[in-house]
C-alpha cells in the first residue's frame, strides 16, 4: 500500500490548504442540515402524546449528546496518532477538539436538565446517563488540564495521549453502567433501527439534525485546525508565502 | 524478575521507614468516616444506608494522598533515568511501584474499614461484601492512580491535577462497589457487581503499568 | 402563531434549550473563524 498520501496529509502547509477547500463542503450542508432539522423538529414534526411539545428538546438534545461522545473518540482517535507515528497535526487536532467536545458535553448537560425539569420535576436526575455525561465533561476537562500544564506543548501532547487512550477505554465501562443502572430515562431509542419506537415524522428530523451537527462539527475542528497550524508555523517560509499570496 | 523484587523490597523498607506513609490513610478514612455523622445525622437508619459510600469515597480520597510522590523521589534524583536506561522495561517498575502503593495505603485501609463499618452499625453479611469489593477494588485505585502520577511526575504543582485525573476514572470502581454492597443489603446476591469489578481490576493489571511505563518515558523526554 | 411560541406550556423550557445551542454553535462557529481572518491579516502586515 502506498502511504505518501498519510504524510503528504501530515504535513502543515499541504493540510493548511486542503481543510480550506473542504471547509465549505462541510459548512454548508451543515447549515442546510440544521435549518433543515430546526424546522422539521420545530413545526413538522407531531406533538409527543405523552410529553406534547416538551419532547423536542430532543432534538438538540441528543444531537448534542451524540456529538459530546462521537467528538471523544475522534479526540482520542487523533491523539493515538499524534502519539504512535509522532504526527505533529494529529496532536494539534486533539487538542483542538477537546473544547469543542467539552463544549457539546456541557450543552447535553444543560439541555437535559431543561428537559428534566418539566418531564420528572428534577433539574438533575442522577441517572446513570446523566452522570456519565457528567463524567465525560470530567474526562475533557482532564485531558485540557494536563496538555496544557507541561511546558513544552508536545510533551504535553504525548503524555494527554495517554490519558485519552485510557479514558476511551473508561468510556464503554461507563456506558455499561448505563445499561445496567436502573434509570429513570427513556431506554435508548433510536439504536434499535430494526423496532423504532419512535414515530418516522419524530425520527428524521432527529437523524437531519444528528447529521447536521456532525457535519458542523468537521469543519469547525477544520477551521480551529487552521488556526492552530498558523499558530504554531508562524515563522516558517510557507505562512510567509501565504501573506504574500494575499495581497 | 529478581529485579521486580528488588525493587518492591527496596520500596517498601523505604515505606517502613517514613511510617507515617502506613499511618495516614487509615487514618485519613477514620477521619473522614466519623466526620458524616456529625455533618448529617447519627441515626442509625441513617448511617446504615450511607456507611459503604463513605468507605469508598474515604477510600478514594486516601488512594490520592501519597500518590503525588510515587515516582517523584525518583524522577528528582535521577533514578528513573538511569531505570529507563536499563534493559528492564519501565512498565515493570511501575507495576512494583504501583504494587507498594497498594501494600502501603489499600492494605491498611482494608484493615480499617471493619471499624467504620462498626462505627455505622452494618449488618455482618454486609461487611463481607463491602471487604470483598475493597479487596478487589482498591488495587484499581493504586491503578488508575498510578498511571496519572506517571504522567504528571514532571510537573510541578501536581495535587489538584491528579484529583481532576483520577477521580472521574475511579467512578466506574465506585459505583460497582457501592453496588455490590447495596445489593448485598438488600438481601439479593451480589456476585455480578463484585465480577465486574474483577474483570475490570484484570483489565487495570494488564494495561495500567504498559500505560504508567509509556507516560514515565513521555515525561522523562 | 401564538400556540407554537407557546409550545404547550412548555416554553420556558424548550426556547432556552434552542436558544443556549443556537447560541453556543454560532459562537464557536465564529470566534475561530475571526481568529483566522485576524492572523492572516497579521501575517500579510508582517510580510511587508
């Protein structure tokens, strides 16, 4: 297999080039995506019998609380690269998603106790899904904690790879005790694609709007990555290019 | 293998002689344990219900006393260098150290956590499973604990970072030992918690030291 | 009109949960975008 396409990825300038271009393939179906979503689960969609018009906290709801895990394992994804083959943008892309991740983590928290409030008269259910969302903030407030505590940024890099690795393999144990926790949540709804147990005019403006915040996700991780590249190459030869390509 | 020995023995006559190290977290879970009574009632209704929380929260809290000088003596005199310089794998010292710190801060308050219990009036078949689990459970927290005080030996100021690095990982090790308990006092059997926290202590013996070895070199660069 | 703001009585509720996304999205969204623009323009100035 031919890999000079992997390090012809890792190397900054030809990156720096290539997140430019797909930002806006990104971007822009993300914002059809989520107007999309925002107005099915808004307007289309029909009121929960049980819930009424409660429920479509739902849709950002769990968007946000797909992302907040989906966000970790690309965190730690990126940061066993950045570890194993010494890549420098790989590093750089951890660290840059673990805000974002952090961010969608507290979002889930917050729209949930929204949500819990006029649902079970709790602004906080200590459910085993609630906490290990509370968890997970803890693990990306863990993970930014130490990268930044060490001087020299790759060090510090190297050694929260580590700590991301070993909070991946937490997380399926955490995610266990929510199977096994007896739980005042609605059991998971949407995993069970054979039996739906949600009405389809409910489901697809939460699978648009699922695919909306990914999509946003990407290309803001691109658009931070861009930045950290210009960051941290400020005084080499190919950032100089680019402000003289400006004019 | 006669170098894993000689460095536990060389740890713990170190321990033996700093007593206090044996001395404190029993101590420490005492204290702790006959500070809840005061701060929320000494009923004994009360009490019985909240005893193995505050035994594994106590216990959690001791795993974090000394494990801010795990490696740090070593990684300041230059010990650890010359280790990583050795043929032996890094992972090996750090399972014997991790080893000692178990001995030093899990075995005594395994010893003390029968006088809590007492302290709180729980039931003997109670007792059992909460020994049990700790037995089971507090290996995980030298664990776990090891591997963040690798990755933090070179930094400075390490306390408060590594409570914010091993406390969320140990809430699994938490919950099913509280589980075990609770479903022990509940008259059902509590096997399935106790297995859980058997496999997870496996799975903490296998990776833990290959991951506190990697971060001792990552911070030895 | 008025019955969707209401959203059932649960308004209080459901706006603030679209409000705090719509508003954190949008932020993150732009904040490193500006930051990008900032540095590129930076960069330019230094070349000169």
């Amino acid at each position: 297999m031919n890999w000079t396409w992997f390090h012809k990825l890792g190397s900054p300038p030809h990156f720096y080039r290539i997140a430019g271009a797909m930002i806006p393939w990104f971007g822009w179906p993300a914002a059809v995506l989520l107007f999309a979503g925002l107005y099915g689960g808004l307007w289309l969609a029909p009121p929960d019998y049980q819930m009424g018009d409660g429920f479509r906290i739902i849709y950002v709801h769990v968007p946000a609380a797909w992302l907040s895990m989906a966000a970790y394992v690309a965190l730690a994804v990126s940061a066993a690269v950045g570890l194993i083959w010494r890549m420098k943008l790989a590093e750089l892309a951890a660290r840059n998603i673990a805000p974002l991740g952090a961010a969608f983590t507290l979002l889930t928290l917050v729209t949930g106790s929204l949500w819990g409030r006029p649902m079970w008269g709790t602004w906080w259910e200590w459910d085993a899904r609630m906490t290990s969302e509370l968890v997970l903030l803890f693990l990306y407030l863990g993970y930014i904690a130490l990268h930044d505590a060490f001087p020299e940024r790759r060090t510090g890099a190297r050694a929260s790879a580590i700590l991301a690795l070993v909070g991946l393999v937490n997380i399926p144990i955490i995610h266990f005790s929510v199977e096994w926790w007896h739980s005042l949540h609605q059991g998971a709804t949407i995993t069970k694609l054979s039996a739906p147990s949600i009405a389809t005019e409910m489901l697809v403006p939460l699978l648009v709007m699922a695919l909306g915040f990914t999509a946003y996700f990407t290309a803001v991780v691109l658009v931070r990555l861009r930045v950290a590249l210009l960051e941290s190459e400020r005084d080499t030869a190919w950032v100089r290019a680019l402000g003289a390509d400006d004019v | 293998m006669s170098m894993l020995a000689a460095v536990v023995q060389r740890d713990l006559r170190l321990a033996w002689r700093r007593w206090p190290e044996f001395a404190l977290p029993p101590l420490f879970v005492v204290l702790v344990a006959s500070l809840f009574p005061l701060g929320i009632s000494p009923s004994q209704a009360v009490l019985e219900l909240i005893a193995p929380g505050v035994v594994w929260v106590a216990a959690l809290l001791a795993a974090l006393l000394g494990l801010e000088l795990l490696f740090r003596p070593d990684y300041d005199d230059g010990a650890l260098e010359l280790l990583a310089l050795s043929p032996h794998p890094l992972a090996a010292m750090a399972a014997s150290r991790i080893a000692v710190h178990w001995l030093v801060t899990g075995v005594p308050i395994l010893a003390v956590a029968p006088l809590v219990a007492l302290m709180y009036s729980v039931p003997l078949e109670v007792l059992g499973v909460l020994m049990l689990g700790l037995l089971i459970g507090t290996p995980l927290l030298s664990l776990i604990g090891g591997i963040a005080a690798a990755l933090t030996v070179s930094l400075k100021r390490s306390a408060p970072l590594l409570a914010l690095l091993v406390l969320p990982l140990c809430i699994p090790v938490l919950i099913f030992g509280t589980r075990a308990t609770a479903l022990a006092s509940s008259g059902l059997s509590a096997a399935a918690a106790l297995y859980l926290l058997g496999a997870m202590l496996v799975l903490g013996v296998t990776l833990a030291p290959l991951a506190a070895g990697a971060a001792l070199r990552i911070s030895l660069e | 009109m008025s019955e969707f703001f209401a959203m059932d009585g649960y308004a209080l509720f459901v706006w603030p949960a679209y409000a705090v996304t719509v508003l954190l999205m949008a932020w993150a969204a732009i904040a490193p975008w500006l930051q990008h623009r900032r540095l590129r323009r930076a960069i330019r100035r230094g070349n000169r």
